[in-house]
C-alpha cells in the first residue's frame, strides 16, 4: 500500500522546525552546538539543493497529472492577401493592360481571419495514470532521501564541532608537552656546562624537543582545518564555542545491538528510500504493461472564418463534438522491450535495498561495537593519565639521586601528555559514535542534539592558538648545543 506523502514525511517534518525552533531561545552570542546546527540548516549549501531537488519532484506530480485534466488551446490568425492572375480573356471587373494585347490581368488584395478553439478531456489512459503514481512514489522516496540529508549534515556539523574541541585539547597538551621538555631542555644546558652530564644528554632532550615541537606544530594545523570544516557547513566563521565538560560515558541506551539494528531497519532513511524504490520501479513495470491499453478522449472544436475575397466574402463556421480512441496494435516491439527492462529494473531496486539494508545492519553494529568500547576505553584512558603522572614522577626522582637517566623522564613525560592526548581523543571518539549509532538507526534528531548540547560548559573555546608561556619560549631561545671542547 502506498504511504501518502504527508503520512511518510511526518517522522522527519519535525527535525528542522524543532532544530530551529529551540536554538530560537539561546541567546544570540551563543556558539554552541545547537546555535551551530541552527545556522547550518538554515545555510548549508548540499541540504538547500536536497530541498530544491524535493520540491522540483513535487512539482513533477502536477505536470504529470495535468495530462488527466481538461486541455483547451485558443488559435487564431489575421493575414493579408495580395493575388495577380493573368489570363487570355479579361473577366468581369479585372484590370486590363491596354499595352499587352490579347492578355487579361486581374488583381485582387484582401483580408482573412479564422479563429478556432479546441478541447479535450481525456476518459481513459493507463499509462498517464501510472505515470501519475510514478510521481507520487518519486515524492515519497525523496522525503527520505531529504532526511537521510538532513541528519548526515546534523552528523557533519557535530563531527565538526567535536574536532574542534579535540584538536584544541590535544593541542593544549602538546604545548605542555613541548614547555615541559624545553624545561627539561634547559636544565640539560645547565648541567652540562657545568661538567654534571655528558652531551649526549643534551642531544637526547634536544631530539625529544625538537619533536615535541612537530607535534605542536602538528596540532595547531588540526585547529586551523577543523574550524575551517565548521565554517563550510555552516557558512560562518566563530570566534568562540562552547568546550565539553563532564559528560555521562555510560552503554547505549537500551544498551541491546539487536534493538539499534531493528531500530535501523525501521527508521533509517536510507533503508527506508531504498524501500520506496522497489515500490517505484514496480510503478515502472506497470506503465510498461499499459502500453497495450487503449487511450480514450472526449473532443470538441469550433471554427471561425471570414474573408473580404472578391471571389468569395463572407464567413464560415463549424463545430465538432465526439470521442476518439487509440488502440497501439503493433509498436515495432518497443513495449514488450520496455516491460522487459522495467522487470530488471525492478530486480535492481531489490538488490540495491538489500545491499543498503546489509549495510546499515553491519554498520549499526560496528557502531554499537565501537560506542561499548568507548566506554571502557575512556575509563582506561583516565586511569592511564593517573598512572603516567605517578611514573613520571618516581622517574624524576629516580633522575635525581641517579637511578635513572633523562632519557628515561623523557619517555615518562611523552607518556604523560601522549596520555592526556589520548583521553580527550577516547571522550570525543564516544560522542561522535553515539550520534553516529544515532543517525544509522534513524534517530538523530534534535532532542538528541539537545542532549549533548546540555555536555557543554560554556567555556569558550577561540580561534585564536594558544599563547606559549614563558617557559616554551625560553626553550625555544635555546641555540645550538655546546660542543664537548666548550
């Protein structure tokens, strides 16, 4: 049975008007993630075509459909006349050329005008009927296709927004990484200028800083690119978002693989479009078949005519009233062709939904996987930052009464802030899971939006990369290290 189109686009209507609606209350220098969807719904280029492409396919319905409705055409023309006839004897009123003799020339200018009027209504014709339903099967595959656009761009602009905030943590912790070792850079200088360690010492930390400042080079490019990505959603460029606080890291809720997987057989739009195709190129199959049916109309004309003729002046006029059929007897085998190729198309469409259908189960899984995973690994995550930092400093003390050498706090401090690094890479990998688990199983909407906007703490997050300190500059200052002679 077919779904009306309002009845299909219900589930969907709502994401944006809610979306636009809620971020409507936020104050207007707000830069957080609902304030940021708001402006990428409204601006984001790739969801404007997919709205100009739904409604060029509504409007599809109706040129369609026109062929059922009445067709009435006006015509008419005015022309003026000029006739010369020449001929061996001169007829009654004709003009004769005294200077050709035995020759008769008459000439004649005169007016015409006719106007007619035709219309039509068609009684039975299968194959625009079925054409008719075509359309309305098109408009309800692409409500689907509309949303699927709509919630890979909400997908987009969180993954966008998060990246943001994940390269502005791990940036923050190569910075103190590379301040850390350009102290420790330091205190190598000093020691051995004073003969306390040998200069491969220094080299050691020398390397371990030298690479410390890639990495910090390195994460200050992620920053720039990823506001870069905000700014092609959306259209805008911000100053200023809001960062991640403390966030619930807990099992998807219900926490069962098979009811996302059901989930997403039900709701997920590109399934559920996939679906709508079957019942489109099933559509394709009968206008085919109705090729063999006879067309019926009903016709009718009238005819006006007047002239100004010397021959003949005066008007006419006439009417028709009736019925025509068609019936196709014989179309060189083009219909049976045609029906032959809707079949495989229709065959197509069942193995395209089938594949998409496979796909979303296997990714919804893969998702479930990777969010279950989540959870463990940021609770890992942050019990390793706790031990690094324990080992980091047994290892200082070790350095310092001789137990253990600057390569090995070196190590210990990259292990720190690698760490560090790590677990605001795990905190991000779960919310960008989660919402991507979301949108598989056909559930992003603006409540969960709202959900992980309520994460956010209001702490701005700038554009602007980070001041050094003091102390990176002062390692930064550090010039070529000593020789052995000196």
């Amino acid at each position: 049975m077919r779904l009306a189109h309002w009845a299909v686009n219900a589930p969907f209507r709502p994401l944006l008007l809610a979306v636009l609606t809620s971020s409507l209350m936020l104050p207007a220098h707000a830069a957080d993630l609902v304030t940021i969807t708001r402006d990428a719904l409204n601006n984001n280029a790739t969801l404007a075509s997919a709205r100009a492409d739904f409604s060029s396919v509504e409007a599809s319905r109706d040129v369609v459909r026109g062929g059922l409705l009445p067709q009435v055409n006006a015509s008419g023309n005015v022309v003026h006349n000029r006739q010369y006839e020449s001929q061996n004897s001169a007829r009654a009123g004709a003009v004769t050329d005294p200077t050709t003799p035995g020759a008769g020339v008459s000439d004649d200018n005169f007016n015409t005008a006719s106007l007619s009027l035709e219309a039509s209504q068609a009684l039975f014709n299968a194959v625009t009927r079925q054409e008719v339903s075509q359309a309305e099967r098109q408009i309800d595959q692409q409500v689907y296709l509309l949303a699927a656009t709509e919630q890979q761009l909400l997908i987009d602009v969180a993954g966008a927004y998060f990246d943001i905030l994940r390269a502005h943590e791990v940036l923050d912790a190569r910075l103190a990484q590379e301040r850390a070792i350009g102290r420790q850079l330091e205190q190598a200088s000093e020691q051995f200028e004073v003969g306390l360690i040998a200069i491969t010492e220094v080299e050691e930390a020398r390397a371990s800083f030298d690479q410390s400042r890639a990495d910090r080079i390195a994460a200050e490019s992620n920053l720039q690119v990823a506001f870069e990505v905000l700014e092609e959603l959306t259209g805008r460029r911000y100053a200023t978002i809001d960062a991640l606080g403390d966030m619930p890291v807990v099992l998807p809720s219900p926490s069962s693989r098979d009811y996302w997987v059901e989930q997403a057989i039900e709701r997920n739009p590109q399934v559920l479009a996939q679906r709508a195709g079957i019942e489109l190129s099933r559509v394709g199959v009968e206008i085919a078949r109705a090729g063999r049916l006879p067309s019926v109309q009903a016709f009718a004309n009238y005819r006006y005519a007047e002239s100004d003729s010397d021959l003949a002046s005066g008007h006419d006029s006439s009417s028709q009233l009736g019925v025509s059929a068609n019936l196709p007897i014989y179309t060189g085998g083009s219909t049976s062709a045609s029906i032959r190729q809707g079949t495989f198309q229709l065959e197509r469409s069942q193995y395209d939904f089938e594949s998409q259908r496979r796909t979303t189960i296997q990714q919804v899984r893969s998702l479930y996987t990777q969010v279950s995973n989540n959870v463990e690994t940021v609770e890992a995550r942050q019990q390793a930052i706790v031990s690094t930092r324990s080992a980091l400093e047994a290892t200082r003390a070790g350095y310092e009464v001789g137990t253990r050498n600057i390569v090995d706090v070196l190590n210990a401090e990259q292990n720190l802030y690698n760490a560090i690094a790590n677990f605001a890479e795990a905190r991000y990998d779960y919310v960008v899971n989660l919402l991507s688990l979301r949108q598989q199983a056909g559930l992003l909407d603006v409540a969960a939006i709202e959900e992980v906007n309520a994460w956010l703490t209001g702490d701005p997050v700038s554009f602007t990369l980070p001041e050094s300190g003091d102390a990176y500059q002062g390692a930064l200052d550090i010039g070529a290290p000593p020789t052995p002679d000196a």
